[in-house]
C-alpha cells in the first residue's frame, strides 16, 4: 500500500524541478539570442528622415535613451548637394526626435569662402529643413532620394582637420 500523503511532496518537487528546468531553457535560449540592431537607413525611416541625409559611407552607431547620437562615417566626406558643398566629419554627434536633428555637430556647408556648421534639421510638409546658424534654408524633400556619393578632396579634408567653423 502506498501510503499518498508521502508521494505529494514529491510529485510537488517533481513539478518544481520541471518548471525550473523549464525556465532555464527560456532564459538560456533568449539570452544567446544575437542581437540585431536596425541599420542606418532603417533607423533614418523610424525617425521620419530621408535616407540620403547621409552618405551611404554611415553605418555605425551609438543611439542613447535620451535621443542623444553619435553616428561614424568611413571616412570624412565632401559631397555636392544643391549647389553648395557640405562636408561630413567622421564622427556626428547630436539629439534625434521623429522628424528633426538638434544639437548637430559634424556636418558643415560651404558658404562663399567659409566652412558653416549645420546645426539642425527638420523635415515635415514635404521639406527638409536645414539649420545652419540663425539661417534656415528649405529644399524640397524629393531632392533627397539617393545618399550623395563622397569625394575627399585636399581642400574639405584640410577643413575638415582644422575644424574650420565660423
């Protein structure tokens, strides 16, 4: 004869071990999971940004709680955009929110004789929207569809080191 009352304590630890082992499986398998951040052009679609903001050469990151950014470039860029000359650093800093830059460093313009710093940039009603100092200049949103290729030319490289800024 069994005797029944004995046998619950186990079955319960029987239980407890099962739902543990269990458990173990569910963390272990979630933790080992790779983690597979959004690129830079997929994070630019999240924020409501126009992909060619940037050079295709961008594609590390660091993207903080805050909105706060540092984003990585291959290499400093020089591209043509519009008519004006703007030049990407290795390294951009600032704040992302959906639909705008604040706090921009890294990207400058070139006005007449002079390297400006693009401190913001705002897209909304079909306009990109660039800061740069107290001026703000529009451009239609369909001007950016592809990434400007870089060219790295003695002359925004040198800029470039010697941070140039009004």
């Amino acid at each position: 004869m069994v005797n029944m009352a004995a046998a619950a304590p186990i079955r319960r630890r029987r239980r407890r071990f099962l739902l543990l082992l269990l458990l173990l499986s569910l963390t272990s398998s979630t933790s080992t999971a790779p983690y597979d951040p959004p690129t830079v052009p997929e994070l630019m679609d999240r924020f409501g940004l126009p992909r060619a903001l940037l050079p295709d050469t961008a594609r590390r990151y660091l993207l903080h709680d805050d909105g706060s950014f540092e984003l990585f470039l291959d290499d400093g860029c020089e591209v043509e955009v519009a008519g004006y000359s703007v030049l990407y650093g290795i390294k951009l800093s600032g704040a992302v929110a959906p639909g705008s830059v604040t706090g921009l460093e890294g990207v400058r313009v070139r006005v007449l004789f002079v390297w400006v710093p693009v401190t913001g940039v705002e897209v909304g009603g079909g306009v990109v929207t660039l800061r740069v100092g107290p001026v703000r200049k529009s451009f239609p949103v369909v001007g950016f569809k592809a990434s400007p290729r870089c060219s790295t030319t003695g002359s925004a490289m040198a800029a470039a080191a010697a941070d140039v800024v009004v």
